[in-house]
C-alpha cells in the first residue's frame, strides 16, 4: 500500500519525520542528559573500556557508518572509522579485543556483513548490530544492539532507514560520550538537537516543489560531482550513490579538499557540481572550493544552512546542531535523486540490476 504514493521511495522519504520520532521515542533521558539504550548489553565499564570502534556495512549502510564514526569521534572522543564489511571480511583484518565492532544493515541478511560479524565473533571480538529489520541474521548473531525502528522499507534504494540509522548513531555517540566525558551541556545541546529533528524533517520536505525543478535541470547531464567536507563528505558519497542508482546518472564524491589533487580537471559548463556547505567552521573553506569550480565555469548546486553565492541554486536546509547537521543535509539530495529518476522515466523502486537485500557473496 502506497498510502497515495506513486512510489515506495517516495512514500518512504515522506515518512522520515515520523520515523525519526520512532527512534528517539523511550530512549531519551533528560535528567542524566543522555540516553537509554538497553539492547546494547554494554555496561558502563565495557563502554569505558573501548579504545576503538569500527563499523562495517555495505552501500548506503556503510555511508551512514562513516557518519556514525563521525558522530562518535566527536561526542565520545574515540578513534572511529568505517569500511565497507566486504573489504574488510577479505582482508585477513587485526582483531582487537578493546575494539568495539558495529555492523549496520537495514535488511541484517547482507551476507557480506553477516560474515564479517561471524568472522569477528569467533576470533573473541564484541559486535554490536544497528539493524532495522526485528530478528533478522545480522542482529540475532550480534551481541547486543540498537534497531533503527524505520518500517518497513520496500524502495530498493534505502532513504527512511539511512536516515535513522544516522539518528540511531547520534544516540550511540551521545551514550557513549555521556559515559565518558562528554559534559551534561553537551549531552543537553545534542538531545535540543534531536526533538528538533523531525519537524525540521517536515519544513525540508515542503521544499520538494524547488527541489523537482532543480532536477528537471541536472536530468540532462552525463555525470555529476559531489562534494562536501569532514562531516560534508559521507553526505557527498551518499548523494551521489543515490542519484546512481536510481537515475542511472554517473556521478562520483570527492572531499572538496582533493579537488585540486584531481578532479578540478574534469571540471567544464557539462559537468555539474552538488556541493555540501554546512554552516560549520569549514564554511570559508568550502566557498573557496565553489570559486575553484566557478572559476573554471562549472555550475554548482549547494545544499547549505545560507543561500551561496557562489553557487547557481541553493538548497537551503535547516540548521541543528554541527554534529547533527549530515542527517537533514542528506534529505534534500534523496529528493534530488528521486525527481531526476522520475524526469528520466526510471523504475524508481526497482532499479536495474539490484536487489534489496543482497543474501550472496
Ligand atoms: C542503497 C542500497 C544498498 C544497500 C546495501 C546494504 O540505496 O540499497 O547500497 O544499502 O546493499 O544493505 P543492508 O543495509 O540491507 O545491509
């Protein structure tokens, strides 16, 4: 049922407020400033005594862990990074008994992560599952973890699940944090920063007419760049692995800071940049970059906190708190990819050549 959709994807992306409510609901806790998440099975000696995490996931799962990884270098002040499970199950990886491992699936039957968290359990290490589907593989093999409470996600393309497993990460990281050193001011400013998400989900969506004309425009292009920095830049590889798969449109992320490594080559007027500008302490940074591309007469689309002058058209997203700020920054690109497909005629749900859960090696 697609409730008055022509679309799952786009019934799902409309979904977002609603499910980021799901995710935060009975877990917050105001007098301690942080938050309840009982299914971990982490006390707080074992949380104290992490000295690393790494997450592992596939595709869109793996975007929303380097956010996660982000989120909790910032609010736990723990060495985080992601990969993607696959490289990681292949590469004979150091296993490390004070790592905590987190592997992030929406299905929990993507058979590259389940082996990854059985090749990791049996060598000793704790693993933890972010997963949205309720007893599936990945969490009944997990020792312990979060569900990301989406829904159902029937869209192949994932949109609702990424964005709450980002939220559930923002949970995590504050739990974390609030358990080690993160101050209550913090804890308080983060925890103001999540109830203010999904009404500010809501106020983005209402800018979806803006946002289809936008792409009626960039359908015609060959390929796109996306680029965005430190917390800008999963955001970037996100975007641009949505517009992909669902338009068959090419388009590659870049870290704005590589721009003038490589990829300022490619740019000409048939090439069209989508760049993410939070209003964060990178900002001038990442104007600097835009005049690069303008300089060399590429169009831009930015998605920032304040219209950018040096871009063509702004997308002009609400503003959180800094560390909260890749959630709501990636909604409007979901919308972008979406509309672009539907200018192109594509099969939106169903994209060619992809399954929604990828059960084989
Ligand atoms: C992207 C997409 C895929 C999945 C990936 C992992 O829109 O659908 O990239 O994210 O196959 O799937 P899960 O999260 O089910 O493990």
């Amino acid at each position: 049922d697609m409730g008055g959709h022509d679309t799952y994807m786009h019934k799902e992306i409309h979904e977002q407020a609603e499910a980021v409510d799901r995710v935060l609901r009975g877990r917050i806790d105001d007098r301690f400033s942080t938050v309840h998440l009982g299914g971990l099975n982490l006390d707080a000696r074992d949380a104290r005594a992490v000295r690393r995490v790494k997450i592992l996931g596939c595709g869109t799962s793996y975007h929303a862990g380097q956010i996660g990884a982000q989120m909790i270098e910032e609010l736990a002040r723990i060495p985080a990074d992601a990969e993607p499970a696959s490289e990681f199950r292949y590469r004979n990886a150091v296993v490390d008994p004070d790592t905590l491992y987190i592997a992030v699936s929406q299905s929990g039957e993507t058979y590259d992560v389940l082996a990854a968290v059985q090749e990791l359990k049996r060598k000793g290490a704790r693993v933890l599952g972010i997963v949205n589907v309720v007893g599936s593989a990945i969490a009944r093999e997990a020792d312990g973890g979060m569900y990301v409470h989406a829904g159902p996600e029937v869209c192949v393309v994932s949109t609702k699940c990424f964005t709450n497993t980002c939220v559930a990460f923002a949970l995590l990281a504050l739990h974390l944090g609030r358990t080690r050193d993160l101050s209550v001011r913090d804890g308080k400013r983060i925890i103001e920063g999540l109830r203010k998400l999904p009404a500010q989900i809501s106020e983005m969506l209402e800018q979806e007419e803006d946002i289809r004309k936008l792409a009626a425009q960039y359908a015609e292009a060959r390929s796109m760049l996306f680029i965005g920095r430190v917390r800008g830049y999963p955001v970037a590889r996100e975007a641009s692995l949505k517009l992909k798969e669902v338009s068959y449109i090419h388009a590659e992320a870049y870290p704005a800071s590589e721009l003038k490594h490589g990829p300022l080559a490619l740019i000409e007027p048939a090439l069209p940049t989508v760049a993410i500008v939070p209003d964060d302490d990178l900002l001038e940074k990442n104007r600097a970059a835009m005049e690069e591309i303008k300089a060399r007469s590429g169009q831009i689309l930015a998605v920032a906190h304040q219209e950018q002058e040096k871009a063509d058209h702004t997308i002009v997203v609400p503003k959180n708190e800094d560390e909260l700020d890749p959630i709501l920054m990636g909604i409007p690109l979901q919308l972008l990819a979406y509309h672009t497909a539907l200018a192109l005629g594509r099969d939106i749900d169903k994209p060619r050549n992809l399954a929604k859960s990828v059960t084989v090696e």
